[in-house]
C-alpha cells in the first residue's frame, strides 16, 4: 500500500501537465464524465437528479483538476475535491472554483464521521490502490447513513486485452485471473507507476465486505459521437468490449 502510494504520487505529480494538455479538452472545466466513453452526468444521474444535488455535500475523491467538483457546484452542492497530487490540484486553482481542495490520501481521508451526503470518484483513487477495502471503508465512514457513492474504474475484462486501441487490442493477451499489479520501475527497480486489477467479482465483494450495498452496475456503450481515442479506449475496441464499469453503492 505505501509503496503504490508513494509511486503514484510521484507519477501524477509529474505527469499532471500532459494529462491536462491532453485530455483537458475532452474533459472540460466543468463536466462530469465517467470515462473515456463519454458517459455524462448530467445524463446518467447515478448521484441522483441534478435538481437534488442542491445543498448537498458531496466529496470527489482522485478530483485530478477537480472538473466533477466544478459541475457539482454549478448544480448548487457543496463539493469537496481531494486528490493524492499535489500538481493536479494546482491545475485545479488554475481553473478555478469556490470550493475546497485537499491534498490526501484517500486511504486515510481527513475527514470527521458522517461529514458528507453523497462520495464520488472517475478513476480516482481506486484503480491506484492496493487495499481497495480500506479506501472503501474510509468512504463508508465519512458518509451520512444512506449516502451513496458512485465510482468508475478500468472494466475489468480489460486486463486480458494489450492496452491497445487498434485490432491489436482485441485478441486475450493474459488471463482475467491474474492479479499481479502492472507496474513501472525506474533504474534502481523502485515502482514509478503501479495500478491494481480486481476481477468484477472481487470488486463486488470489496464492496460488500466494506459495508456498503451494490445497487446497480454500469458498463457504459461506446457512443456514436465519440470519435476519439485515449489510451487503449478507442471506438472499434468500445463497439466490441466494455472499457469502464461504473459501480453504484449506498450505506445502510
């Protein structure tokens, strides 16, 4: 846990202006999307009707330049954005925004019990991490009963396809069941760069396990519109395979 804590700092900290540079566009200022797909917000409502986010305090976790947060305060909630990176908050005051930014870990939130209506995170956090339940715990704990959180990560049938976007990416290349991290070393093998995989039952039972319930799982089509690609994601491999599932979780 700490060292994948420790390498993803230091990777998002460094790479946090490409990111931006690149998918900025796609992004926006202040759109809420779930993945490369496209899959909106505004359209899905996985946090509920926009018209009843008014009010509401909501915690973005792995915020990156705090885009969701910037659509959740337009809709009038009260947002917190918090990400590991210390850079991608700063493009985050760049773009501006009359709400909070916090530098943590989400392992380990600075927060006190039951500060927050409803938790979100777009490729926040999860994926990056090696014990999932203890962030899924921390969240349950800052969570008023009955709040939801939503979060989206690579779809896990992923993992057995090269990362690809072209028809390279679309023979099995490794098995689903194969658990071990993918990770980037520098010179003296210490890890720059790790990401974890979880099969879609073991994200199921993480959640279970973490005292929240599973109320619906999305696994966003890849829309006509979208045209473009990033990373592996790509409209021949999104017509054929899912590229994010969407995890949709509430605490008793």
């Amino acid at each position: 846990m700490t060292e994948s804590t420790r390498a993803n700092r230091g990777w998002w900290d460094r790479n946090a202006d490409e990111y931006q540079t690149e998918h900025g566009t796609f992004l926006g200022d202040d759109r809420f999307v779930w993945g490369p797909e496209g899959l909106d917000e505004v359209e899905a409502e996985l946090l509920g009707p926009p018209e009843e986010l008014k009010g509401k305090e909501i915690l973005e976790i792995g915020a990156g330049a705090a885009q969701c947060a910037r659509w959740l305060a337009a809709q009038g909630a009260r947002p917190v954005a918090l990400d590991l990176s210390h850079r991608q908050l700063q493009h985050a005051l760049r773009i501006g925004g009359a709400f909070p930014l916090v530098c943590a870990d989400a392992g380990a939130l600075p927060f006190a019990d039951g500060s927050f209506d409803l938790a979100c995170s777009a490729y926040g956090a999860l994926p990056f991490v090696a014990d999932p339940r203890l962030v899924l715990r921390e969240v349950r704990r800052v969570l008023r009963p009955g709040g939801r959180f939503v979060f989206s990560v690579t779809h896990p049938i992923r993992w057995a396809f090269p990362d690809e976007p072209g028809p390279e990416g679309l023979s099995v290349s490794a098995s689903y069941f194969d658990r071990t991290p993918y990770v980037e070393q520098d010179e003296q093998g210490r890890a720059v760069y790790v990401e974890h995989h979880r099969t879609l039952g073991d994200r199921v039972r993480d959640i279970a396990a973490s005292g929240f319930r599973l109320v619906d799982l999305v696994e966003p089509e890849w829309p006509a519109w979208n045209t473009s690609e990033w990373g592996g994601w790509s409209p021949l491999r999104g017509n054929l395979i899912p590229g994010t599932a969407v995890f949709v979780c509430e605490r008793d």
